[in-house]
C-alpha cells in the first residue's frame, strides 16, 4: 500500500458523487475542502509583526460566506464506469458464493448502465454579475452544472472555460440582481503560521466555516506541471473541491483542491492553489475562454549536489538543459549542459520554478536569462514563444527505469563503472528502437553494485557524453573515464538517453 506522502500516482478528481465512489474511498490524494476544527490555542507572537489568534471567525464568515457557492454537475455513468465501480460484494473468484450473486451483480450493472449522477463541489463568485471561480475536475465532461446560493436559490451555469493544467473553471450564472462577490487576494504575503478561513461544501451538507493555518509554502505534489501548493492544516473532505481559503481581510488566498490522506477523509494536510497562480489563469479564461502560456523548448532536470560539483556550479541550483527541442525559441540560443539560474531578473532556485515563470510569460516577449555555462555565468536573450497543444513549457525529466536488452557484440567493460558498453550500431538501433538522430555508446550491462546502476542507468540506455566531450565508441567511455581520475575528479556528468529522454547523471567515481 502507498504511504500518506507518496504522490507519485495520485491525482485530485470530482468528489461527492456515486461516480467511482468505491474506487475512490481507497485513494490517498482526495480532492476536497476545509473542515476541521478551530484551533484552540493562540500562536504566540515572536515577532512584531506576527498576528494574534483572532477571537473569532464569525464577522470574517458573516462577509464572506454569501459568495460561496456549491457547484453541481450531472455525469453520464457508462457501461466501463461501472466496471471500474466494483461489485457491491467481493468474492474469490471462482468461489460458490461468486455464482450465487452474479446474477445479481448483473442486474445491478443493467439498471446502472448509462445512469446519470451528480457531482458536487464548491465555487466562489468574483464579480457581482456573476462569474464563479472553481476546479475543473469538477465540472469535467459534466452535462450540466447548477449553482446554489447560499440563500438556497439555484441558478445553471454556464461553462466559460477551464485550464487543466492548473485545476482551474471559470463559471457564469446570470441573477436578477447583482450577487454578492470575494477578491483575490495576494498569496505571496502569506507565511508559514499565518491564520487562514475555509468555507465550502463537504460531503454535499451546504456552507461550512473552517479555519487553520498555512502549513507550508510551495508544495509539488504531482498533480500538474505547474505544482506550487499552499498546505493548510484544517480539514478538507469530499465536496469543497473548488472552495475558498480566505485570509484573515477576507480576501481569497487560495484554492482548495487536494488532501494526503491515508483514507479519503481528513487527517489535516490539504492543499490550495495560491491566488496569485490562480488570477492571471481566470483573467485569460474570461478573456478569451483558454489559456495563452509562454514557451522556451527545452527539456530539464534538477540541479543535484552531485551535478553541481560536476558542473563547477558553486551550489546546486537552477534548471539544468537536457535537451533543446528542434524549432523552438531556444534551439540557438541554449545548449545541453546549459544551467538556467535567472529569469528576467528573478532567481531560478529550483527546476520546477522555470516552467511558471515561462508559463506567466506572454508570448513574443522578449526576456533575459542568466545561464551557467563553461565555468561561468552568461546573459541571453530570448523570444518566448506560444505554448501549442502537448508542447512542454520546460519540461521537466525523469530517473530512467530499468530495461533489458540482450548485450551487443564488440560491447567493451569499463571496471571503473561496473560497466560494459557496445557500439550504436545498425542492429543495435533496430532492437532496442533508437532514433537515428541519437549518437552515443549503448550501456550492454550494469553491475547492481555499480555508481552507474545507483544513478539509474540501465541497459539500453545510450551514453552521449562524458564531460563536455561526446563519446562514439566504447573505448571513448574508457579514456575518459580514466582521464577523470587521473585528473582526481570525484565526479564525471552524462548524458543519457533513455528511451527518447535525455538527462545528466553525476557519477561519483570513487565509488567505482
């Protein structure tokens, strides 16, 4: 079983409705929103700029809980949901008891065949006349959505446009009247402790109030390309998908969307998109319907310490290039080995803070990069481009996983790798279905015990480079190899394709 904290396979999806309802009792990231209890005992002030706990949330609820909204979708259930969905008994397969209920687990998946059902979630109106904010898995491939005031008035919406990449919908309804509405807030000013207030729609039972605090800052748990959560401490359950977190002004800081959780319900870590990611999402949605996003086309990795040392990087840091995509803003102006660590004046401390930053940028601007390349940093000056279908905005690689392909002849051991290597020839291309555009080594065998293996290479994978130097043969591997001990070099930096991905390894030789 997946632990609590493993988001690797998880994503949030549309809660509170009989869809998938037994599948989903065994997930562990649940989309959902704030429910727990007021914590009882004030923060301390440490600094003079840290906040009391406030005595109550009752005039913060007062102001803000008329424009809070449960959002309702209906979703047509087909004949493979209701596969996915389970028997309403689980017996061993072939067993007596199996026989006895199939019949009636077939009648049951008749009646249910093509069956609507209703999702439900929240939402929170951003302008008098009428516009709603939510998450799109939500209303995803919903029929129809409905919105229910407070007051207990209904209303059909209308779908403006959504952004999956960031969980985000934008809804319409029109109301005799002007509706009551929230504004966004500025999530950058929030800090780990500061109070924070809910209201949303849990398990359908209509407005309810929490309150927490934020937990931490920038999370990325795996749920989009664009990952850089708010984690509160209060509650978030089935049905507040979509709902606000308000800070203590009122203003709406973030977007409840996701929980850890080792059982579907609550054990206190949720996680919202902060408002500052949110607005220029929604602003383009009302605009135009969709989302205009920046492109560079490039493929990255993280910087390891490891990585860093190899590079003569003073601290690991920025994106690493590993791969510049063919007609993109930066085929000519980046290259393999290139590390990202600026961006218009702003530092790129980590990998994954370059795709927003991209992303934020409208295309046809032109903006200023600082690059780390041969032992020295470098400005560059690039056209972002406009983001296209399944085009990465900086893609972001992966730890190749394991392969085996059948050694080719003439390959070549490297003991201080714990390796062995063969040509990339003709046949070697044909089995293991390399391109033709990829020069390199191919690895024919990996030691478990080698620095190769703890870096995940496998075999199949092609060797490009040692170093700034490209290999061709097996011997190529060898020299430089030895040539980086000879010069005491505790570490050598590859690059490796894997299966079309390209990315740097760091192998620490003394452990060779």
């Amino acid at each position: 079983m997946m632990s609590s904290t493993d988001f690797n396979n998880i994503r949030p999806r549309a809660v509170g409705s009989s869809k998938g309802w037994s599948s989903r009792r065994k997930m562990f990231l649940a989309v959902t929103a704030l429910s727990g209890a007021l914590l009882a005992a004030p923060i301390a002030a440490t600094t003079a700029e840290a906040y009391p706990a406030p005595d109550s949330f009752a005039d913060l609820a007062a102001k803000v809980t008329p424009a809070v909204v449960n959002v309702s979708s209906t979703h047509k259930v087909t004949q493979s949901d209701m596969q996915d969905e389970g028997a309403p008994f689980d017996f061993p397969k072939g067993s007596p008891f199996e026989q006895l209920f199939k019949p009636f687990q077939e009648q049951q998946r008749r009646q249910h065949r093509n069956e609507k059902v209703t999702s439900l979630g929240s939402g929170f109106i951003i302008d008098p006349a009428g516009y709603i904010v939510t998450n799109n898995h939500v209303i995803d491939e919903a029929s129809d959505i409905e919105v229910t005031m407070t007051d207990g008035k209904e209303y059909p919406a209308k779908l403006i446009g959504t952004d999956p990449k960031t969980d985000l919908a934008l809804l319409k309804i029109s109301a005799p009247q002007p509706l009551p509405f929230v504004n966004f807030g500025d999530s950058d000013k929030e800090r780990v402790g500061d109070w924070i207030m809910a209201v949303g729609n849990p398990f359908g039972l209509g407005g309810t109030v929490t309150a927490g605090i934020v937990s931490a800052r920038g999370r990325d748990i795996n749920a989009g390309p664009f990952d850089d959560f708010l984690q509160l401490d209060a509650a978030i359950n089935r049905g507040n998908s979509g709902g606000p977190t308000f800070d203590t002004d009122g203003d709406v800081v973030g977007i409840n969307t996701a929980i850890a959780s080792p059982n579907g319900g609550s054990v206190g870590i949720g996680f919202a998109i902060p408002s500052n990611m949110a607005k220029p999402v929604i602003e383009s949605l009302r605009a135009h319907g969709s989302v205009e996003r920046g492109w560079l086309g490039v493929q990255i990795q993280k910087v390891t310490p490891d990585l860093a040392k190899a590079l003569g990087l003073p601290q690991p840091e920025g994106a690493l290039v590993a791969d510049v995509q063919a007609d993109s803003p930066a085929q000519k102006l980046l290259k393999t080995g290139d590390v990202v660590v600026g961006y218009n004046g702003q530092t790129v401390n980590e990998m994954r803070e370059l795709p927003r930053l991209v992303a934020a940028t409208k295309p046809q601007t032109k903006v200023e990069l600082t690059v780390w390349r041969d032992h020295q940093m470098q400005k560059i000056s690039v056209n972002i481009g406009k983001l296209k279908g399944e085009q990465q905005v900086a893609d972001n690689s992966n730890t190749p996983d394991d392969s085996s392909p059948d050694a080719s002849s003439g390959s070549v051991d490297v003991a201080d790798l714990g390796a062995s290597f063969a040509p990339l020839d003709a046949a070697t291309r044909s089995q293991l279905n390399i391109d033709k555009n990829v020069k390199g080594v191919v690895v024919s065998n990996v030691n478990d015990d080698s620095p190769l293996a703890e870096q995940g290479i496998a075999e199949g994978d092609v060797i490009e480079r040692i170093g700034d130097t490209a290999v061709t043969t097996p011997q190529d591997v060898s020299r430089l190899t030895k040539d980086a001990k000879a010069n005491h070099q505790s570490v050598v930096m590859m690059l490796v394709d894997h299966q079309g991905q390209e990315l740097f390894v760091a192998v620490k030789l003394e452990k060779a």
